[in-house]
C-alpha cells in the first residue's frame, strides 16, 4: 500500500560512493588502468550532475578496461539504486563484494537494503548480519541493522501470510486530476473531509501547489462531488486535518511555510495545530491552540477523540542525541478549557525511531498510526494498539503484509462500523498521481463498532434551537466517556455510542430542565442502527416534569441499583445549581399485579430517591415524595413497550421561588 509520503530513500545509499569520492580525491583505486580511472571519473562528474545514464556507459567503459575495478561496481550499485532498479544493484554490489569482500564493509549494509527493498528478505538478513560482524561500524549503522534483521524476520512470515487487501478507488466524486490526501471522516459515515493538492498558475507563467481542504457528503449510495472548505481555506496551505466525531470542530496543520500573512495562522515553531469550531454550517475563523499543545518544535497530524476531551497528535522531540524523532503525544481540555501538558501516549507505542499520523478511532480505545521503530515491513508501517479498561495501551500489532509493504504506509482511517479503512497511494489506475482508496479491514484489526445518536436541541415551547451541552455516561462505571455540546447555529448534535455497553445520556442547559436517555447496546443489533431523534428541552417551570430514565431498581425491589448513581448525581447538580427550586419525586409504576401492591411499591422508590438526595445534602425543605402506582400511564399498558415506559421515575416542579 503505497501512500502519498512515497518510499524513505536508502538512508545509506551513498556509503560506498563516499568511499568513491574520498579515494577519487586521493587518487587512490583499486584500479590501475589509466583508461579505466579516466573513465570512472567521468562518470562521477556525470554522476554529481544528475546524468544517470552517461554515468551508467562511463562505468562500462571502465570495467572494459579492468573488470576487476571495485569502486566502479560500488558507484554503479548507487546509481541503479537511485534508480530503484534493485537487481541491478544487487548485481553490482555482489560483484564488488566477490571482487574484494572486505574492502568496504558498508557494502554489505548497501546490498542488504537494496535486497530488502527487491523483496529478498532471507538474503537481506544475511547480510545485515555480516555487516554486524565487523568490529568497527558506526553505532547508529549498527543499530539500524539490528533493527532491519527483526524487520527481515518479520518480513519473511508477513509475506507467508498475506491478509485480504483489495483497495477500491472512490471515484471522481473524492479524486481528481491532483493529489487527494489526509482523509477525515465523521461518526456518521456522512461528511468526508481530505487534503488537495493543487497545482496553480499564475498570469506571469509561474506556477505553485496549493494545499486546500474539501469536503464530501454522503448520498444514497455515494459520495457526493467534493466542494473546497472556503471559509478554511487560504491562500497559504492546510493540510492534516481531524473532524471531531460530531463534525463539530475542525483541527489540522498550518506551518512557517504554509503561512499566508493573517495573524490568525502564525506559528510558536515550523508547524502548529488550529482549531476551528461550527456554527450553523460553516466553521469559524480558526485559532492557534497555543502552549502547551504547541510549542517551538514541530507539532502536527491531530486526531480527536470522540470523548470530547482528548487531543493526540505528532510532537517532533530532539533527542540526547541531537536527533529529531517523531512521537505521538496526548493532551485532554479540562472543564475550564484548558488543555493538559502533553504526556507521550506510552512507551509500547513510542519507540526511538518514528510515530506519526495517529488516528484514534471513535470507539475511544482502538488507535492506528505509522511507525519506523517496531518490527515491521521497513519504513513505515501502519500499527494498531488497544486501550484496555484500565486506560493502558497494548502492544502494537502490524496490519500485516500487503496492506504494509517495503514503501512507506500511514494516514489510515478507518470508519465508525470499523469494517472499511481509507488510505492514499499513488498506485497505477488511479486519477491522478495520490487518489484516496477504501478496502475491507481484515476483522483482527477491527476496532469496536459505534452507533450514535442524532438529531436538533430546542426549546420545545419556542422550538428556537439551543446550544446544550451532552455528557455520556458509562453506567458500569460511573464515568464520562463522552462530552460535547450541540451547534449553536443549528442545534444539531451528534453523540458517539460505542456498542457492548449501557449508557446514560444527559443533556442540560442553563434556564432548563435537563434531559434523560437511556441506550443498552449489548446486542448485535441494537449495536448497529443509530438513534435519530430530536431533544426538546423544557424552561424551568411550575408543573414541568422530567423522566430519569437513568434511575435502576432489582425487580419488584426498592433498593438504588449502582448504575442509578450517575443520574442521581446529574439532578444533584441541577438543584445545587438552581437553589430556590423545590421538586417532587414520583414512582410510578405499569398496571401488572395488584394496586394496593403497586402503590405500595412506588411510594417506597420515590422515597429511596428522596432519601438519596437528603443524604447528599439537598433540605427536606426542597423536596417532596410521592407514588402514583398506576394511575398515571404514560403508554399503552397492554403491550411491554408501553408497561416499559409506564415504570418509572420522574421529578416535577413544584415551586420556582
């Protein structure tokens, strides 16, 4: 799968030709053959001047005339490097291997990439280790063999069992005659956001790229055309962007480079991460984040998380070394909007080599991202690593061969459902040089599928839309896992429900009573449909009621369940926050069994919820408790739906001052 940061060069390829250059210098060959030397350092002049193939006939030239001349094997093993024609290089420098086999000890470091890259991995590692036989190598050449023999090893068992890959080209909606890279996706499925490179001319004749940001929505059966994101766009560059899963806030990459003169996209160093926020449907004028997400150093490739809260990104750090390596770094906003110092987001997944395009899935728990430090395919691979409940991320699992190859492969997406994965490459067929592609992500490498929850807030008087502020909540465990609030412009809202567990949802807004829902998604399919559905808020008022769909009792019993904690602290809230409001809890129950028994059972669940609150420091004075067995059905009591609805808790208000 090669994407659109194309192949890492040999990182030391040029080894032998500086052995060239330096005995060119010295007039020092292997050869003696006056014609010979004249004709190799012909070819270095053709060389040095980016002249391939007048340097290809130098070097035959001189072999002509000694066919035992080291140095012409060695420079004609660069060349064809360059080229990337690997058998040809591996030819030369077998030869000049065979010719003097420890003249050059880098020789064998050479052969094992171009080796490596040919797709010979067993001959590669062979040669990796002969080049750490001999004492006196450069430690950092050492390490990057050590490194390569793992990848070797890896490599040999990955091609032995390839994974299913099939990549689908997504048409001329998304791809065009330039570059499509860098894809952003919503929870949804429905709104696609990539980069596009442009290729722009000018009236004086010169001519420029242009990075700008497009977006696509989802029709019927397909996407829709890509429109250019104008209100975002520039006349500099933008590029790496992270839609949150709700399409709500925009986050991606402007640098030095890209800087188009307005203030609003200056830079702490080379590159930074900005923000953009939606109202009704266009975003906002994007800010900096500023420290300490951005510092002087280069930080850029954002993803943000479905929780609302939590920021990872890519954070170029110089090492003890003097080195520059690329590490994956997490921040979270705090209820006063501040951001967190940056932490690494854990030694299993940050290695001393480089982690880059980070892409954390909805599910909150399943994170993809591109590395050179772990074993892999060479270059970069595209990894997987796993939150476990305890918040600690797992080993990193390679998505295997042919997904990752000997190119480079990063800026995977992968879609809410978790079934599809979205990715670059310049492969042929395409429509122009990088096109986005999907193709089915093999099931091992799957992340938890989400479902979620859609729709408009407003005032269900006025039905004038509100800006409300969401929190999910993980009813095993009491915590929030999800917080965001809907547009201010529109009222829409878009709540993330990873399947496998039961959650509550609270939905508040000053001057208003909150709202309650409920979602058990521990089936199949339930885990699939979303829920579409608008929230009507109700202003504080004498007689208002709200249904805590959230309050849990064991069957025929009194007793607050666990689960019930979490809404139990949400009305808490809502009276410390509104102090002059009294309120009255009612148990209601469905028309099964008999009414005396019914009452009975009501009175004593209001009462546990009065008793709740009283404990936690709510005055009696505040609140009331009463049953109602079943005298107030909300639903039809002939069917389970509606005996469902019929059971439950609720507060109403009963005084305002």
């Amino acid at each position: 799968m090669k994407q659109f940061s194309g192949n890492l060069s040999s990182l030391f390829c040029l080894f032998a030709l500086f052995l060239v250059l330096d005995t060119a210098a010295q007039n020092e060959y292997t050869s003696s053959v006056p014609k010979a030397i004249r004709n190799f350092e012909s070819a270095i002049q053709f060389y040095d001047a980016r002249k391939n193939k007048e340097a290809l006939e130098s070097i035959d030239q001189a072999l002509k005339e000694d066919s035992k001349f080291v140095e012409a094997y060695m420079l004609r093993a660069n060349i064809y490097s360059d080229m990337k024609n690997h058998d040809k290089a591996i030819e030369a420098y077998n030869e000049a291997i065979r010719l003097s086999p420890d003249f050059f000890p880098n020789n064998y470091f050479s052969l094992a990439k171009s080796e490596y890259l040919a797709g010979r991995f067993g001959d590669a590692k062979i040669h990796y280790q002969k080049f750490l036989s001999y004492p006196k190598i450069k430690a950092s050449l050492a390490s990057n063999a050590k490194q390569m023999v793992e990848n070797c090893a890896f490599a040999e068992q990955a091609v032995k069992n390839p994974v299913p890959f099939n990549p689908v080209n997504l048409g001329d909606s998304i791809n065009s005659e330039d570059e499509e890279y860098f894809p952003a996706i919503t929870a949804d499925a429905k709104t696609f956001l990539f980069t596009r490179r442009l290729r722009v001319k000018y009236s004086s004749g010169r001519t420029s790229q242009q990075k700008d940001f497009y977006m696509s929505h989802w029709g019927k059966d397909h996407w829709g055309k890509a429109e250019p994101v104008t209100e975002i766009n520039t006349t500099g560059n933008e590029g790496a962007p992270s839609l949150a899963a709700d399409g709500q806030y925009l986050f991606f990459t402007a640098c030095q480079e890209m800087f188009d003169g307005s203030d609003a996209r200056k830079t702490n160093g080379s590159c930074d991460i900005f923000i953009a926020k939606k109202i009704g449907e266009k975003f906002n004028a994007p800010r900096n984040l500023e420290l300490p997400i951005n510092t002087g150093a280069w930080e850029s490739q954002p993803s943000f998380s479905s929780d609302g809260r939590t920021l990872y990104f890519v954070r170029a750090i110089k090492g003890s070394d003097g080195r520059s390596q690329r590490d994956i770094m997490v921040s979270k906003i705090g209820d006063n909007s501040a951001w967190s110092e940056p932490v690494s987001v854990s030694d299993k997944i940050n290695t001393i080599g480089d982690e880059m395009s980070v892409f954390i899935h909805p599910d909150d728990q399943t994170i993809y991202f591109a590395s050179d430090g772990h074993p892999g395919m060479g270059g970069l691979d595209i990894f997987m690593s796993k939150k476990s409940a305890l918040g600690e991320w797992s080993e990193p699992v390679n998505l295997g061969y042919p997904i990752n190859s000997t190119a480079d492969e990063n800026s995977l997406l992968v879609s809410p459902s978790g079934e599809l994965a979205f990715f670059a490459s310049d492969r042929p067929g395409g429509k122009g040089q990088l096109d986005l592609y999907q193709f089915a992500l093999p099931e091992s490498m799957r992340p938890q599928p989400v479902t979620y929850m859609k729709g408009k807030v407003f005032d269900i008087e006025t039905k004038k839309v509100l800006a409300a502020s969401f929190e999910l909540i993980d009813l095993a465990t009491g915590k929030t896992v999800v917080s965001s609030t809907s547009n201010s412009g529109n009222g829409e809202f878009l709540v993330c429900l990873p399947t496998g567990k039961s959650y509550a949802l609270n939905v508040s807004k000053d001057g208003y009573l909150f709202y309650s829902e409920n979602f058990q998604l521990k089936d199949s399919k339930s885990s699939r449909e979303p829920v579409l559905k608008d929230v009507g808020m109700k202003p504080i008022k004498v007689g208002q009621s709200v249904v805590l769909k959230n309050i849990f009792y064991d069957f025929d019993k009194f007793d607050l369940k666990d689960e019930s904690m979490a809404e139990l602290g949400k009305l808490i809230s809502f009276l410390n926050k509104n102090p002059k409001i009294k309120i009255e809890v009612g148990g209601h129950t469905d028309n099964v069994g008999g009414k005396q028994y019914n009452q009975q059972l009501s009175e004593k669940r209001s009462k546990a919820v009065y008793d709740y609150l009283v404990q936690k420091g709510i005055a009696i004075a505040r609140l009331e408790f009463k049953g109602y067995g079943d005298a107030k059905p909300v639903a039809d009591n002939t069917t389970e739906q509606g005996r469902s609805q019929n059971r439950r808790t609720e507060f109403t208000i009963m005084s305002v001052n």
